[in-house]
C-alpha cells in the first residue's frame, strides 16, 4: 500500500490518494491495483468547499471532477481500479499525483509520490549444473518461481556459440520441480566426440528456455565437457636387420648387433579411439606424422629393444609398446699400449713392435669373430707404402689381444739404420678396424767417438771435424732450461796445449793468441746469443800486469755479420797475473750478433797487454763457446 497527501491551504483540510495491490496475473504480468481518493486532516464534523479532484496513477489520469463538495476529513472522494503492465523482468514502480482546490476555486493542494509492485515471476533460473564427460549424462538444478503459468520450460546443452546442440535440443522439464537429467542417447555422444576429436575438453552451457506471456528467457550456465577412457592403442609392429653384412654374420634378420645393425621398423598397427585420428608416431623417442604405411630404418642401432607409440588427434599419447631385440654387444677394436723399437740399444736394424687393445672375441650366431693383423711402412717423406712381409700374431685372452714381435723391413736384418720410417700395424676383425701408427727413428747411437772427437746425441759429422765436440739433441742447462737442438756449436779447451810466448815491445800491445781460433758450422741467417767462459794461464815468473785487457771476439768468415767483426772485454783493466802459475779468468760474456748471410763465423781470444811490456809465457789456455740462435 502507498499513501499521498497534499497540503493543507487552510491549515487543517489535504486530499490523499491511497493505492493498494488488489490482485497479480502472473501470466499477463499485471497488477491490479485498488485506488481510493479521500479528504484528511482536521476534524470529521467540519467541512471545506473543494473542487477540481484529480488522481493519477502510473501516468493515467484514474479521477478528475471539477465539481465542488463539502470535504469533510474521510470524505471519499472517489475510488476505483487501474491494472498496471510489469516490465518484462517482473519488475516495476509506479508514479503517484493528487491535488485540488481546497477552500478555493483555484488548486491549491497538490501530492506526489512512487510505489513499487511485488515482482511478478517471470523466467526460471539455473541454481546448479555439473562438469560431465561424453559417458555420463549432464544434469542441472533450477527454480522456476512462475511455476505453471510458464506455458514452456525446457533445458538442453548447447555449445558456447548457441548453435549447436549437444543434447538433442531442449526437452521440456517440470514446471514444478528443482532438477533436470538430460539422458544423452548413443548417437549424441558420439556426435559430442566428432565435434570433439581435436581436443580432450570444452566449455559448453546449460540453457533453461522460460516461455510466459509470450515472451522467452533463456539464461544459462558454462561447465566443462571432457572426454575419457579415449587413451589411443598400440597394437602391433615389425622390425628387421636390413644390413647384409651384418645378416650375414648371424643368419638371421631378426638378430641386432650393436652399432652395425640397421633396424627396420615397418607394419606399424594401431588405434585411435572415441572418433580421434592417428596423428603422428613416435619411434625410438623421435616423432615424425602417422600415415598407414610408415616406416623407419636407424642405422647402426645401438640398443636391444625398440620402443613405438602413437599420438593421437587430441594429442593423447598411447603407452609405449616396447619389444627386446636379440642383441649382440658388439664394440669396436680399440687401440691400449703401443711401442716399437729398434734392437741394438736403438742403433740396430731389427725392430719390435708392441700393441695392445680390447675386441669383442664371441659369435654373432652363424659366424664367429675373428682378428687378424698387417703392417706396412714407408721412409718418412715417401708417398708410397710397402706392405710387411712378416706374418702378424696375435695372442688373445678373453677379449684382449696382445702383438709383440719382430717385423722385417726393407733390409734383410729389419730396417735401415740410416734411415726413419712410418709404420702402420692394422689389426681388424669382422666389422672393425684398428691402425696403430708409429714413428721409427734413425738408428742414434747416444756417444760416438770418432778418434779423439765426440758426438752427443747421434754420429759424429765427418764434415764438421774442426769440432770435437757436437751436439745432435737437446742440451739442458742447469736451471732445466732446453737449448735447441742445431742451435748450439759448443768447443771445450779451443786451441792446443802448447806454450805461446808473448813478447811485447810496447805497452799496450795487443796479440790474437792464434792457433787457438774455433771455426763455426754453416749459420743460418737470424739472431744468435754468443757467451764465452774460461781464462788464461802465465807459466813464467813475470810481475803482474797492470790494466790489461782479455777480449774474445766474433770475426766474419764466410758468413756476413751486421757492423762487422765484434770484440768483447773478458777481463777488464785489470790485473792479469800476480805472479808465476796463476789463473786470469773472468765472467762469462754474453752478446748478440746478427748473421746477415749464411755461412761460417771465427771465435777466438785476443790480449790486450798492460803497462807492463815485460815478456811472459802463456801456457794452457782453455775457454768454452756457446752460440745459441734465438730469433
């Protein structure tokens, strides 16, 4: 009920309207209402002329007189009925007006004011709905408030572009009831899974379809549709050795040998399910897209089983089928310890050889491995190789093999002594090979003599015979650090062992203590460090001499040095002897010359005398010369 009531212009006497809901037609979504239009306020035995009564209500004028009355305080006006039309959703508020002239011709009185109706039920609502797969059936919880005045109440499902229909449409549920099942037939399944066979899930709505008054409502719910139990299956597969070498060796394609064989797989069968399609097939854990007549060959197929799966269109993956292979665990020859060396302490003709290493000493089925050996060599430097003529054994126990013999060369006894050789042994079995390289050196003696002459390290070079001393290998000092081999001309005690007299005229006269001069090798061009090292020896009795200078130096030969020949103070300003029997020495000297042409170079001793010009003898006169190339 809704109440308005105007003013009171004389203080006392005001119109109202009062409006009460009399009935509602659920199905026409109406009101009726019942309105009534009477005086209020002051007392009920006085009264005030009044006219021009009007009543609105919802926008309708419902009452007008223009008549003029005794208004008493509960005199009714007038009274009626006005049906008013809900909104469509049930709903609806309504305006309200009065007025009149109160104790006056002219209106003077006026009310206003809004009423809101009971909602009318109109469309049912969905309270529930469950998440289903394509083998159980969808159901769905609603209120549905208009009960029988609905003419329609359906529900289905639906996919999420209201197009297509899951459930076969909407089906009528009751009017009066809460729940709803919708039992899904064979052929709708199936169609749910076609629509489905790219995916194992999708949202799809619940609709509950509301018809009343002419009008549909159809609100809905989204859930989720999954598919199960839809796993593809493997079913079968065919494989083969398709290597004729190694079927060969075992009679039988169905063998593997390890990293030889070359697995075929083919006659790959299988399933998919619930309306996927085969999309692609995974074998040895690589994928490549499924066709019916598939196939794949590995080479040298390492492991004894294979393992095939299938996937299908929903990206489902079938379990592995995995089947074990008949497997031989084959491995290559691999190479261990290897040596050869010549006989005669390294300077002889006859060579050994010595290798070791693993095979795999078994069967293969039809055919047992076996391991056999060769060798051939050529002088280092040659292009062509010889084959041996020695037949090579090998000694085997369980699966290691050991050569050590002696081969023969290109000489009756072995190999040339004058010269170095590669060899190759091979040793090889069924479906390996193995190379054992080697280097075979020179015959070297470690010391050769040649008359009072020495070597270190090799022969003795008859062309270098104003050298008693050469090296042939690598020379240590004695800090470990390496002098290069050819980069070294050493002479010990250069000169001979007689007595020279020297016989100055004059302070300060200088002699080369000839006779005692060493002559290089053939240098190459570039950098060379030249050090000297030793002393002088006075065998007379002669007072010291002052300031005298001992000097070795560098002087051209064959070769040419940049800025010419080149001295270098020994002992400097100094006293040379204190007498009979003594030693001059000093520290060893250290300089660098730059051989500009190849050839031979001269090092000696020079003497500087002092101020002292008395004659003396020198006698043995030992010093050591080292040139060493550094750039």
């Amino acid at each position: 009920m809704a109440v308005i009531t105007t003013n009171a212009p004389n203080s006392s006497r005001s119109l109202s309207l009062e409006v009460t809901i009399a009935s509602q037609n659920v199905a026409n979504n109406t009101t009726t209402l019942n309105w009534k239009l009477y005086g209020s306020g002051g007392t009920t035995t006085s009264w005030v002329t009044s006219g021009n009564f009007k009543a609105t209500i919802n926008g309708t004028q419902v009452y007008f007189s223009a008549t003029r009355i005794s208004l008493y305080n509960g005199t009714v006006v007038a009274s009626g009925q006005h049906t008013v039309t809900h909104n469509a959703d049930g709903t609806k508020t309504i305006a309200l007006a009065c007025e009149a002239g109160i104790y006056a011709i002219a209106v003077n009185a006026w009310a206003s004011g809004n009423m809101t109706l009971t909602t009318i039920p109109r469309q049912a609502t969905i309270t529930g709905a469950n998440n289903f797969t394509d083998e159980e059936n969808p159901y769905m919880t609603y209120s549905n408030p208009a009960g029988n005045s609905a003419t329609v109440l359906a529900g289905g499902i639906w996919r999420t572009d209201g197009a297509t229909a899951l459930s076969g449409g909407y089906a009528n549920v009751n009017k009066t009831g809460t729940s709803a099942t919708f039992v899904l037939t064979q052929g709708q399944r199936d169609n749910i899974r076609s629509i489905m066979s790219a995916v194992n899930s999708m949202t799809v709505r619940y609709y509950l379809n509301t018809q009343i008054g002419g009008s549909d409502f159809r609100p809905y719910v989204e859930r989720t549709l999954t598919i199960v139990n839809a796993t593809p299956l493997m079913n079968n597969f065919s494989y083969e050795d398709t290597n004729n070498t190694t079927k060969a060796l075992t009679g039988n394609d169905q063998i593997i040998i390890k990293g030889k064989s070359n697995l075929r797989i083919f006659n790959i069968t299988a399933t998919a399910l619930k309306y996927a399609t085969k999309k692609s097939v995974i074998v040895d854990s690589v994928s490549a897209n499924w066709t019916d007549t598939y196939e794949k060959t590995i080479n040298n197929y390492n492991k004894n089983n294979i393992g095939i799966a299938m996937v299908d269109s929903r990206n489902n993956t079938s379990s592995t089928m995995t089947k074990t292979i008949t497997f031989k665990e084959y491995f290559d020859i691999t190479k261990g310890q290897q040596e050869i060396e010549r006989g005669g302490q390294g300077i002889g003709e006859e060579v050994t050889i010595n290798c070791k290493g693993t095979w795999w000493n078994d069967t293969f089925g039809q055919v047992a491995n076996a391991i056999v050996g060769s060798y051939r060599f050529r002088k280092t430097g040659a292009s062509s190789w010889v084959a041996g003529t020695t037949a090579i054994t090998i000694n085997s126990t369980n699966n290691n093999f050991v050569i050590n013999q002696i081969i023969k060369g290109d000489t009756n006894a072995g190999f040339d002594i004058n010269e170095s050789y590669d060899v190759e042994v091979i040793v090889s079995d069924k479906l390996s090979t193995q190379t054992f390289t080697f280097t075979l050196i020179a015959g070297s003696p470690a010391i050769a003599i040649l008359g009072n002459k020495i070597s270190l390290g090799g022969k003795y070079d008859e062309n270098r015979t104003s050298q008693k001393i050469q090296m042939n290998s690598d020379v240590y000092d004695k800090n470990g650090q390496i002098m290069k081999s050819g980069s070294y001309y050493l002479s010990v005690n250069v000169g001979n062992n007689n007595d020279q007299a020297i016989n100055p005229t004059a302070n300060y006269q200088s002699f080369d203590l000839s006779g005692y001069e060493h002559i290089t090798d053939v240098l190459e061009t570039g950098v060379y460090a030249v050090t000297f090292s030793g002393g002088i020896y006075n065998t007379t009795n002669a007072v010291a001499r002052g300031e005298g200078n001992l000097n070795c130096y560098i002087r051209q030969g064959t070769a040419t040095i940049q800025n010419g020949d080149i001295s270098q103070h020994f002992v400097t300003n100094a006293v040379l002897f204190a007498g009979r029997n003594q030693w001059s020495t000093g520290s060893p000297s250290t300089f660098l010359i730059n051989v500009l042409t190849k050839g031979t170079i001269k090092c000696g001793l020079s003497l500087g005398n002092g101020s002292n010009a008395a004659a003396f003898t020198l006698g043995r006169r030992p010093y050591r010369l080292i040139i060493c190339k550094i750039a």
